[in-house]
C-alpha cells in the first residue's frame, strides 16, 4: 500500500490525513475481497525501514493500526475474516501488541477470509529471524538439516500459501523487501493509482487481467 503521503501532499494536507484515508481503503479492500475470490490477502503496512520516519508519523501510524484493529474487531469477527500479523513483535508497543494478539486469538476460527497484516516486516528481517528459528530446531533435533520447506516453517507465514499475485501502488517499480521468499513465483503489478485512491474496482480489474496469465513454474 504505497503512496499515502503523496495523496495527502497533493491535496496540502498533512501525511497522516494520507494514511487515515489509507485505512478507509483498507476497510473496503478486506471487504470487498471474498467476493472477488480472495481468500488470502496480505497487506504491507509497515516495513522495518519505516522506523526512519518522523516520530509524529511513526506514531500516528501505530495508532492508526491500533484503532483499525479496535474498531474492526467486532465486523471481522462477524464477516469470518481471520486475522493474522506478520514481521517483529518486538519492537511495537505492548499495546498495540496485546490487540494484535487478542485480535488473532479471536478470529482463530474464521475462515472465510484470511487477513496478513505485515506490521514491522521485512523480508530479509523475517529470513534472519528464520534462520535462527531453523537453527534452534536442527540443535533441538526437531529436523535433520535444512531444505526449503523446513525453513518455509520457520518464517512469520508458515502455513500460509505463497501469493499469486503483488500489486503495488503508486507507480514504483519496486519489491522492497516483500515477502521475497514467498513472493519468488509470484506475478507482480504496478499501478499508478495511489493508495488511498485504491478502489475494489481497480483491485477487480487487476484481478480480471491477470487471472487469465498461464502461470507454469518453471514447467515447459
Ligand atoms: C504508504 O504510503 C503507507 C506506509 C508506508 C505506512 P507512504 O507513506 O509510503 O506514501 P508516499 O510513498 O510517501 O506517497
Ligand atoms: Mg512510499
């Protein structure tokens, strides 16, 4: 989900009038989603090189997290949207951490969507971390040595499938960290469209457009 401050910009208004009108989207997003045949849908919110923002945007942001976990709670549990975060805990407030989990914890039994958030992710943060994990469980005698499923269990989404498809927004041509290792056969998009101008119309026609590409994975 990029290009909040752009939006906001553009308008004279602050950054964080981006990122509000960002999370409306977001609501329409998860909602409209099940009906366009998503059943898995992961969301960038925030990656680890985002700390370097200002403190007053850094924080408004994991207030907005805060709130749209509060305030969506009660739809998601409703509409069967499980709920699931993904990147460091440690690092977030303990707060917005007990949300994150009591949220998890209460959506466990959804299924009709399921909802990554990506809150202080990133790719290669999320691989060391793995790495460590693996190497835990091959000095635990867990498993024998490494090999790529055995570290897929070991990363924020194991058991998760691999995406089909990235989008994102606001014309940069860049993966930025993004699930590099699950992302390695998926189809990318990039559009124009800016975040918080993002509608389920155009994730439709994204959808529309792609569903037909022939994906092989590496078969002839
Ligand atoms: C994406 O919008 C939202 C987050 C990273 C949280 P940006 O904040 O990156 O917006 P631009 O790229 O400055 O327009
Ligand atoms: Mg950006």
């Amino acid at each position: 989900m990029d290009g909040n401050g752009r939006w906001a910009a553009q308008k004279g208004w602050p950054r964080l009038v981006g990122h509000r009108r960002g999370a409306e989207r977001v609501k329409q997003i998860v909602n409209a989603a099940p009906d366009l045949g998503i059943d898995w849908l992961t969301l960038y919110a925030f990656s680890t090189e985002n700390w370097k923002r200002s403190t007053e945007e850094v924080l408004g942001l994991m207030g907005i997290f805060a709130r749209y976990i509060e305030r969506e709670a009660v739809t998601m549990a409703r509409e069967g949207v499980r709920m699931r975060f993904i990147g460091a805990r440690e690092r977030l407030n303990p707060r917005l951490r007990g949300l994150m989990d009591k949220i998890e914890d209460r959506t466990a039994g959804n299924t009709r969507l399921n909802l990554t958030v990506a809150i202080n992710y990133g790719g290669r943060d999320e691989l060391a971390r793995a790495a460590a994990r693996l190497a835990g469980r091959i000095a635990a005698g867990e498993v024998a040595e490494a090999d790529e499923d055995v570290l897929a269990a070991c990363l924020d989404t194991a058991g998760h499938p691999d995406p089909d498809l990235v989008i994102r927004t606001s014309g940069e041509m860049r993966t930025s960290n993004f699930l590099p290792f699950q992302a390695a056969y998926a189809e990318y998009e990039f559009t124009p469209v800016l975040w918080p101008d993002f509608t389920p119309e155009h994730l439709a026609s994204i959808l529309e457009r792609t569903a037909t590409r022939a994906r092989r994975f590496g078969t002839a």
